[in-house]
C-alpha cells in the first residue's frame, strides 16, 4: 500500500532549504550563501521528492510516525542522509537499535556525522527527527521533530569546513516521543516510554568506554515556533545554560532566550545522567504541541536562524570552559 505519510520530512526539506545560519563560524564561513546549497541540493535530490512514497516499516508498523523504521528502504524516498548529501562532504553513520515499546519492538536509527577535530574529545550537537505517532490524525511536527531536524542539517554544514580543536557529533536521535499518549504514561523507572535513541547512544557509549570523551551535548528540541520564546531549563547543566544564555543576552537577543525558568524532561537527561554537560535549548510554550496544528505556517525559519547565530556565537565560550 502506498500512501504519503511523510509529511514531517517534506516541513523539514523545507526548513533546511530556507534557513542559512550565517557569519558566526569564523571567517571561513563568510560570504557562503544560501543560494549555491539550495541549488545544488536540488541537483542532488531525487526528481521523486516531491512525492515521496511510505513503506511500512519492517518491524513495528507504527504508521504516522516519522522515525528510523519508517524511512523505507528504497534510495529515492528522501532520507536524512539524502538531506545532508554527498555534496557537503559529510558522511551519515547510521546507529541502528531495536526499541522495545509498549506498541512492542520498533526499529530505530540515531544517525551521526562526524566532524573530527584536532582532538578526539567531543562535543555533540542533538535533536530528535522522529515525530510522535497519532493515529488519529496525520501530524506533521513541524517544531517537534523536523526543527530540530533542519537545524542540524544546516549546522553541518556551517560547521565542516571551520577549524576546530574539539571533534564534532551531530546526532539525530530516534526515538524521542512516548509510543504512548502521554510522556510517562507506560514508562517503568528502568524502561521508560520516551528517550530510546539517546539512552541507547548513551549506553552504547558507556560500552565503548567512549563517554568521558564527551565533554559538552547541546540538544535542540521544538526550535521553530514562530513565536520563539526559550525558557532556561533547571535539568540543564547551569553553567552551559549561563554562557549562551549570556551569548543571546550580548547579542540583544534576551526576547528569545528569557530569563524565566522551566524543568524540561527530554534527550539530555541520559547524558546528563551519564555525567555529561548538557544543555536543553526547548521552547514548550507552543500552542501547537502534539496537535495537528504544529505544521509549517506555526513555525519560522528566523527562530532557527536565532538559536543558531547565538549556539555558534557561545560555541567557543563552551570549548574554553571544557578544554
Ligand atoms: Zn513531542
């Protein structure tokens, strides 16, 4: 059966193809313009993304939600990796996990490009591509999930060709979204219903004695509300949240990064658990949240271009506190 269930990747194809994050990554990166990506990404995509096809996944079905298992398997059907093309230079490792949720096990991908540094410590850059799953209705995510999406498609790009000491992850999690209606509803203390891609990038880490080479994570999450207005998160750890807080306040931009606080449970607690720190950059004051409101007209490619100007602006404050 074929029918069009990928409406968050076309809300993110089209997020990326608007938003440049400008001038803020050295010299090196100005003077680029978005128009030479835009056309060569057009070159690159498939003549069929316009009309991208949905194959059931292999394992799961979980219908109406964008994720891992519901990329399909042909390369015509517009895949992140197809969104961060060849042309960029980047490579996308794909970490696959099975998740066992309350709707019963589901195929998941993390996938990660790698900017290596002149060191093999890390600094990771993470938000959710998955959208949750409404039977109910089509639901797009336009904020939560293809934001945070497009963003990291954009900051890869400003971010390869930088110099940079710190090696650089930037990871789209799976797997963010409860399966179930609300965000603890079927959850276990050990096995929560929420977070499977970042607590299995955070185990898997954990394995390979690769965690103490993480020395900061910054997640975005819901970045793209037209009214942006970000609220300091008290999960985050404090001193990442004081320098780009400060950054958006040099940079005059305190209307988006208020200094009212929230506690936010997202993709960060895992590393924030594992001793990692993390910072939160979420604005959960969206009308649309887990609605079918939360489609392209609710969302702004300037609150994307702001977290990005102020992430970029604070990133060498970050890489001097952790060196
Ligand atoms: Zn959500």
């Amino acid at each position: 059966m074929k029918c069009v269930k990928m409406a968050a990747l076309h809300a993110l194809a089209g997020l990326t193809l608007m938003i440049p994050l400008s001038g803020v990554a050295g010299d090196a990166q100005q003077g680029k313009s978005l128009r030479p990506v835009v056309e060569s990404q057009q070159q690159q995509l498939p003549a069929t993304v316009d009309a991208p096809v949905y194959q059931p996944p292999p394992r799961g079905a979980p219908g109406g939600r964008v994720g891992g298992s519901s990329r399909g398997l042909e390369d015509r059907l517009p895949r992140l990796s197809v969104l961060a093309p060849d042309h960029t230079g980047l490579t996308v490792q794909e970490q696959p996990f099975t998740a066992e949720t309350p709707i019963g096990r589901v195929d998941m991908v993390n996938l990660i490009v790698r900017l290596p540094g002149k060191r093999t410590d890390k600094i990771l850059f993470t938000g959710h591509y998955d959208t949750k799953l409404f039977r109910e209705f089509q639901f797009v995510g336009a904020s939560d999930g293809a934001s945070s999406g497009a963003f990291l498609i954009e900051l890869a790009r400003v971010l390869k060709d930088a110099p940079h000491e710190f090696t650089y992850e930037i990871i789209w999690l799976d797997g963010e979204e409860a399966f179930c209606k609300s965000w603890t509803e079927c959850g276990k203390p050990d096995s929560p219903d929420n977070t499977y891609g970042s607590r299995y990038y955070v185990q898997a880490a954990q394995k390979a004695n690769a965690i103490q080479a993480i020395k900061a994570m910054i997640l975005v999450d819901m970045i793209g509300d037209r009214d942006l207005g970000i609220r300091r998160d008290s999960n985050s750890t404090r001193w990442l949240t004081d320098i780009v807080w400060n950054t958006a306040a040099s940079l005059k931009l305190s209307n988006y990064f208020l200094p009212a606080a929230t506690t936010v449970e997202d993709d960060h607690l895992p590393f924030i658990a594992a001793g990692v720190p993390s910072l939160d950059i979420i604005d959960l004051d969206y009308d649309a949240w887990h609605t079918q409101r939360d489609t392209l007209d609710a969302v702004s490619a300037r609150s994307l271009q702001v977290v990005g100007d102020v992430l970029l602006a604070a990133l060498p404050q970050i890489e001097a506190r952790v060196r």
